[in-house]
C-alpha cells in the first residue's frame, strides 16, 4: 500500500480545521496509519523543506511552520501521494481547484493550511521524520 506524509499546518491547527481536513481526506478513501501532534523545531523544519532550502522564501517558510502546532499524518491507499495532491489543491489557494482543502480553507501561497508528499520516494523520508515503523498502523 502506497504511503504519504501529511502535515495539517498551523494556520488550520489555529483555525479549528483538523477534523475537517482529516475528513476529506479519508472520504477520498485514503487509510489514517498514524497520526501525532507536535510543534515542529527549527531542525525538523530545515529537514523536512530541505529541498527549498536556496528558495527566497525558505526562511519564512521555516519560522511559519514552527510557529504553532502541527498536525503530522500518515495516510495510506492506492495511489495514496497522487490521490491526496489532488484532494489538496495547487499550492496558491487562488490556483486551487474549487473544492479543494487549500481553496476552501488556504489564506495564502505560504499559510496553506496543508502539507502532503510530492512523490512515493519522498514520502518514505518525510515519514521517516515523523514516525517510527511501530507508530505506523499499516
Ligand atoms: P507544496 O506544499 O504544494 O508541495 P512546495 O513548492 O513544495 O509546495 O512548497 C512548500 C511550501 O512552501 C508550500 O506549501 C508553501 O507553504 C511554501 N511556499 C511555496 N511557494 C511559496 C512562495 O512563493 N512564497 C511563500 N511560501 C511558499
Ligand atoms: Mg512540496
């Protein structure tokens, strides 16, 4: 069964939107095999954006995702990384396909609101951040 990493961030944690982005999730038909709350540190952060380290906007992204709670999931199903991109919608919410989490709940390009693997590879690293083999119920 595929995997993916998916991290509810702190815009929607403030916002009262955990359940309901969990929710669409699962209605899309995908597993939740672990699931924990967390503020994420300065390492983790710089860890898990690795890829965007030489980015402009690198340094905001860090001090915004470290700057409330998390919530980190791991969802598994068939297709599970593609699947769940497209219950997320485009990056920029004003992109974002209409009934997508980051249409309806995104404030903006940065705060937005949910984070999922880009690809089955990367999700086995970004879940390996997060969880333990044994924390993993699938
Ligand atoms: P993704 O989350 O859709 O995979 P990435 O390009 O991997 O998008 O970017 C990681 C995160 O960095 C985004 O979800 C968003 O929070 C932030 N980000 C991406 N592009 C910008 C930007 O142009 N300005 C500010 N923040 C950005
Ligand atoms: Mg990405």
């Amino acid at each position: 069964m595929e995997k993916s990493l998916v991290l509810i961030k702190p815009d929607a944690v403030e916002r009262n939107l955990i359940g309901k982005i969990i929710g669409r999730i699962e209605d899309s038909g995908m597993k939740l095999l672990a699931l924990r709350m967390l503020l994420m540190g300065r390492k983790l952060a710089e860890k898990h954006y690795a890829v965007h380290a030489d980015k402009p906007f690198f340094k905001g992204l860090v001090s915004y995702i470290t700057s409330g709670p998390i919530v980190a999931c791991v969802f598994g199903g068939e297709n599970a990384v593609e699947v769940i991109r497209g219950v997320m919608g485009a990056t920029d919410p004003a992109k974002a396909a209409p009934g997508t989490i980051r249409k309806a709940f995104a404030e903006n390009i940065e705060r937005n609101s949910v984070h999922g693997s880009d690809a089955p590879e990367t999700a086995k690293e970004e879940i390996a951040l997060f969880f333990s083999d044994k924390e993993i119920f699938g």
